[in-house]
C-alpha cells in the first residue's frame, strides 16, 4: 500500500481515470467504510435518463441503500454527492455545484443540499459521476480521491483539531505536491466540525483554494443536518486532487456551443450586474435592504418584518469589508464571482480568541438570520459566520432555532434557571455566542437548541409544561426543517414555497414573495399553483445538472421586462434556452423549456414518493407554523393593525371596530388557515397529487417511474 507521510492507509483501490464523455464518467464511487469496501457502480442509462444527475443520483443511489425504517444514524443510511452532468464546464457561470443526498437527522426523511466549491467538478474529472459513502468506520477517517494518479485511499486521520478552517487548510497543504499555488488549487476538502458531531444541524464545509488570499474558503451544504450524518460515520474529511481541469474536461459534445452561450451572459454580467443586484461587489447581503424596505426581513422569531437599525447589517456595510475589486467565484469561469469574504477579521470569543481569520460571507440568509435573533452588530453577524462555518453548523437552522429559544425565554417557558444562566434575550450578543460555543462542545443548554426547533417543542411542553399550541404556533420549522430567512406572513405563495417543499421550508425550490406581494402577478389560486409548479420544478432541474441559480435571475437581460412580462419575465426566457443550449452542448441532447421542467418534475415527483416510503410525504406534513401564515400574539397584530383590519374587512367581511385584539387575531387566523388549505388543494391538483399530497399512479405512469416498488408505495393513498 502506498502511504502519504503522517496518513496511514486503512484500505484503498486503484483504477483507471476514463475521460468524461458528455457530461458522465460512466460510473460512481461507492465506499462502505465498515466492511473497508471499495468498489465502482456503473452508470446505467436508464438512471441518465431518468434521474439525469446531481439530485437525481442522489435520490436514486439512497433509495435503494435504505429500508422504509432507516434511520440517520444508521450504517445503512448514505452520503451521496453528485455534481450533475453540466457541473464542472468553466465557460459558463455557476457551473461549481454539487448536489448531496441523505437521511437527514432534523427530518428524519431524505434531504438534499446544493453547493459550490470545487470537490463535485474535481471528482467527476477523475472519473466518477457521483460519491456514494454508506457504513461507520471505527475511528476518524480521511477518504482521498487521488484523480491525478486514479487512486481511492481511506486513510486514519491523525489531525487533532478538526473544525474546518484548521483540517482544510493542513489537509490542502498535506495533499498538493507542493506550496505552488497551481498544486493548492488542485486539492479540494469536505469536512464538518465538532458542531456538527455534536448538534442535529450539522453542514458540510467545501473547499476551494484561493489563491490571492493564499487560503482555502468554504461552501456549505448547510441544511438537514448532513454534516451530522458525515460525523456520525466518523468522516473527518473527504479529499480529492485534480490538476487537470481543463474548458473541455467534461467532454461536450459541442464546445462551441457551450462557448457561445456563455459569450452571452458573461457579457451581461459584466455590463449589467452593478446596475441590477450587484453581486460581483456584495453577493447575496444586496437584499438585507430590500427585506427591511418591503416588511420582509425576519425580526425576532418572524415576529416582525422590518427594523430600524437593519442597515447596520446591510450590503453597504459589507460593501466597505469585503475586498474591493476583487470579484470572487467559487468555480472556474463564474464571472457571477458571488463569492465575497472579509479578511483580517480579529474573533473576540471561543476557543481562537484573539486569532486573525478569514470569513467566508456573510450571505443574505446568516446577516438576516442575526437580525431574526434581534441583533445588529455586524461583528456578530462575522463571529457567528465563521463559528457556524468551522465547527460546521448550518447558519440558519441555529439562527432560526436561537430565535424561538429567545422568544420562549421572552414568554416564561424558559428562565435562566433552565438555560444553565444565559440570558436569552432578543439581543443578546453574549448569550447568543455562548449558545453557539456550547453547541460546538455539546454542552449546556446549548446542546438542547443544538437538537432543533421540533425537539425543542417536544421537551419544553414535557419538561416545563408550555402550551404546545403556543410553541406550535412559533416554532418556526415545517417537515423538522428549520425556515430559511423571509417572513411570509403576507405572501400565501410562499407560505406554499416552504410548507409544499419537498424537504421542508428552505426558498431554493420557489422564492415567490416579489411576484406574490409586491408584484402581484400571481392573483388568484390557479395562479399560484401554476407558480408553485413552474418554479420548484425549474429550480429542481439546477440541482440535477450541476448549476448554481444566480446566473439565471439574480441578472437578467436589459430587455427582459419589456419584452416579457408577469410570470413570464420572472423565467427569463433568454436564459431558459441559455440552459437548453448547455444541455445539448454538453450532452448532445437536443431538449426544449418544457423537456428541462419534465425532467425535474419526474424527480421531484420520486423524491415525494420517497418522503412518503420514509412515513412523510402527505398533507399533515405540508401544514406550517401559523406565524408562517400570520401574527400569533396581539403585539404582532398591533405592530401591523392597519393592514390587519383592512384585510378583516375587505376580505373577511368582518367590521373591526370595537373588536379586541384577541378577537381580531383570532378571526383573521381562521380566514388564512382557509386560504391555505385552500391553495395547498389547488397545487395538489396541478401537480397530479391527490388531495391527501400524493403522487397518483397516473402521475407516475405520465412521468415513467410507475416501478413497482413506487406505485406499491403509493396504491394505499389513491383514494385519500
């Protein structure tokens, strides 16, 4: 066996790196860390045909590894990851992504997660479509993918410390044939952190060497807790090395397609970019602004939309720390180049107080998610970043979980009796980073909020008596899954977006709040179901070949909105054929808008099947936290009175004059719980689900995966 100096070999294979042929390499890497097994899966056809990539293989590979009686923690339960067949070009932008697919610990059904960074592109050019690990191993273990030399080691890991900026910069260094910087950049890493072992909300941390900063910087695969799922099987990291990336490394089929299509929005970006969102400058903080302005931006628990002193948190704060001049893509070629980070930054707590580090963000999800816990500091907002990113914690499951821990410290369920002496309070700066730093130790009242918002309302109702109505009420989760950062409260859509979506409220299946609230271009239900078709199979069908979704809207054509409008302008035409000109050139398949959407709508329709073989799947599980839907207390009412009366009265038929608060709230609830159920049955129908939120068997036979092990999963639901 060969060995890496300071890494001893538990058991590796070798093989050869075939060249990637449109798009796939032909075959996965499967590894069962128990058994020390080591083998290569075939790609078959019929699973590029109908479960494309990226998600889809995902989906696929776990669906058949587990039993309907899986559990996270259980060997058998896998972590897929899976770039998709365009993932990895480097002449179009946002093509970095990976997709990974498990049993997720919060949900306890299957989730998936997108990415950037380098590791998904760099594992299909050495040769493998998709990562596929299952099984524990009986100590910390480093799995390198060795694409230069095809060579799959598993490794003991004798790394001390690894929380993520320490394990990604020695394992980096420890990997590349030298400190040159072309070396550096050929290593990519996925690690998680102690967090991650230690709490239910792990991430996973991918890395991609920069070079001008002469460090590593991460992306996360932040939600469903997979990064918990990595630790519980001892994975202290994944390495892969690829030198060889080149603009044809995934062997399209029409490189001078690919290279016109590009042309296009590379030329839109760098002309139009800083007069839409301006993301080569500020990423994704350009909407913390936009949130606050449009009642939007989640204050304390979701309990408001807006604050006075958001702009602390806002794009031109971080316009002033992150590196000017200096546009930042995580992948090869993205002239989107989002990827922003604030250096030098000194930590004033934890255990690297006093340490000068690099921040990678923060994105608009972590800045929001600290104003959702009542904070505007932006040293907070970077403190937390970086914690939640080296110990591998996902930003918002802790600061949506942080939220309603504060609040129910607000409302007396929780005394600093029962939270070990914090003062969770709205605000708290020190209370807040202390819960963090026990979460990274598995301490303290820290690891109660480390096991999520659905575990935490379980115990507060059986240890402290609370009402579980009340927590129900403002326990901002759906599925297990924690919310994503946008209060919903006035945009039904997206109260569907999150409560419909597949693996719980997280917005990259359907952000409608612009088209739903302030456009108004989605009126009536048919309307909105037609949106919340459309959109979350669009979406899906990035997940499933490999791309990030900022280039297709965050910039659109200057003509866009006078040659298309309302929901048609909101799919940017020009570049929906973008895609379909990267699918073919790429894969040699000539495909239409609508072939892309019926690809996704096959997986995600299989995905659903899936929630269901796993005990989820149907209406009850699609219901939200009524602060989703509207204001739970009478402070919340009051804050927005005016809106809430005119709607009592315009759309209620109800006179609020002389009525109590309590009496108001409790009349506009039964009106939005209506409005809900009622969208919920219209996007039943325009999907082919039966009113209990089942795929029929029409359905599946429409979309080609009426296997029998489906349609057995589905039969018993066909008349509910």
């Amino acid at each position: 066996m060969s060995e890496r100096a300071g890494y001893r070999v538990l058991f590796e294979t070798s093989y050869t790196v075939a060249p990637v042929e449109r798009g796939y390499a032909g075959q996965t890497l499967y590894i069962h860390l128990g058994e020390k097994r080591i083998e290569s899966r075939p790609v078959t056809q019929e699973m590029k045909d109908l479960f494309v990539g990226g998600r889809g293989f995902g989906l696929w590979r776990l669906w058949n590894a587990v039993a309907p009686k899986t559990t996270w923690d259980d060997p058998r339960n896998e972590i897929v990851i899976s770039p998709g067949p365009i993932g990895g070009i480097t002449t179009y932008p946002g093509t970095g992504k990976s997709l990974v697919v498990s049993l997720s610990p919060t949900t306890g059904s299957v989730i998936d997660s997108n990415v950037g960074g380098y590791f998904g592109p760099y594992l299909k050019v050495s040769g493998w479509d998709a990562l596929e690990i299952q099984g524990k191993a009986d100590r910390d273990v480093i799995v390198f993918v060795d694409g230069d030399r095809g060579l799959v080691q598993v490794l003991d890991c004798p790394e001390k410390d690894l929380n993520t900026h320490v394990l990604s910069a020695n394992l980096t260094r420890a990997f590349a044939d030298s400190e040159a910087p072309r070396d550096l950049v050929a290593v990519s890493t996925v690690s998680a952190g102690v967090g991650a072992e230690h709490t239910r909300l792990g991430c996973l941390n991918f890395s991609f060497y920069d070079p001008r900063r002469k460090a590593p910087r991460v992306k996360q695969a932040g939600r469903g807790g997979i990064g918990t799922v990595f630790r519980d099987k001892r994975l202290a990291a994944l390495v892969v090395k690829q030198s060889g990336v080149r603009a044809d490394s995934v062997g399209p089929a029409d490189m001078e397609r690919l290279r016109k299509a590009g042309e296009r929005i590379n030329k839109e970006i760098l002309s139009l970019d800083r007069l839409q969102n301006d993301m080569r400058s500020v990423g994704t903080s350009n909407i913390v602004e936009v949130m606050n302005e449009f009642d939007l931006l989640p204050v304390e628990n979701y309990r408001f939309g807006s604050h006075p002193e958001a702009p602390k948190i806002s794009s031109p704060v971080w316009r002033k720390r992150f590196r000017q001049g200096v546009p930042d893509g995580c992948w090869f070629g993205c002239t989107m180049s989002c990827s922003h980070a604030v250096e030098g930054f000194v930590l004033k707590t934890g255990p690297y107080k006093g340490e000068r580090v690099l921040v990678d963000g923060p994105e608009y999800e972590t800045a929001a998610g600290s104003a959702n816990v009542g904070i505007f500091d932006p040293d907070f907002v970077l403190e937390m970043n970086f914690y939640c990113d080296t110990y591998g914690i996902d930003t918002i499951s802790f600061t949506t979980a942080t939220a309603f821990a504060m609040e129910c410290f607000q409302a007396g369920v929780l005394s600093k009796k029962r939270t070990g002496g914090l003062e969770l309070s709205f605000g708290n700066v020190d209370a807040a980073l202390e819960l963090l730093h026990q979460m990274g130790r598995g301490e303290g009242f820290g690891a109660v909020v480390g096991q999520g918002i659905r575990r935490m309302k379980e115990a507060f109702a059986r240890d402290y008596g609370a009402d579980p109505a009340f927590l129900n009420d403002i326990g901002m989760e759906a599925k297990g899954l924690e919310y994503s950062e946008y209060v919903t409260k006035e945009s039904l859509a997206m109260q569907g977006g999150y409560g419909l979506a597949n693996k719980g409220p997280q917005h990259d299946e359907a952000w409608l709040i612009f088209m739903d609230l302030v456009k108004n271009q989605i009126p009536t239900f048919k309307d909105k179901a037609e949106a919340l078709h459309y959109f979350p199979m669009w979406r899906t069908w990035f997940g499933l070949v490999g791309l990030c979704k900022l280039p297709w809207n965050d910039i659109e054509p200057a003509d866009n909105r006078t040659r298309h409008s309302g929901i048609e302008a909101a799919k940017v035409p020009e570049h929906v054929q973008n895609y379909c000109d990267l699918f073919a050139g790429v894969t040699g398949i000539e495909v239409t808008p609508d072939d892309l959407i019926f690809m996704s709508e096959r997986v995600y329709n299989f995905q659903r099947v899936f929630n269901l073989r796993m005990g989820f799947g149907r209406r009850t599980q699609d219901r939200i936290p009524y602060r989703s839907a509207g204001p739970v207390t009478e402070e919340e009412y009051e804050s927005r009175a005016e809106r809430y009366d005119r709607e009592l009265r315009e759309k209620v038929g109800i006179d609020p004059k002389g009525l109590a608060t309590a009496e108001k709230v409790k009349a506009l609830r039964g009106f939005r719980e209506g409005q809900y159920e009622t969208l919920c049955d219209a996007v039943y129908a325009r999907r082919g689900w039966t009113k209990d939120g089942v795929p029929t068997i029409e359905t599946l036979k429409r979309l080609g995966i009426d296997f029998p092990d489906l349609v057995e999963v589905v039969r018993p639901h066909q008349r509910r």
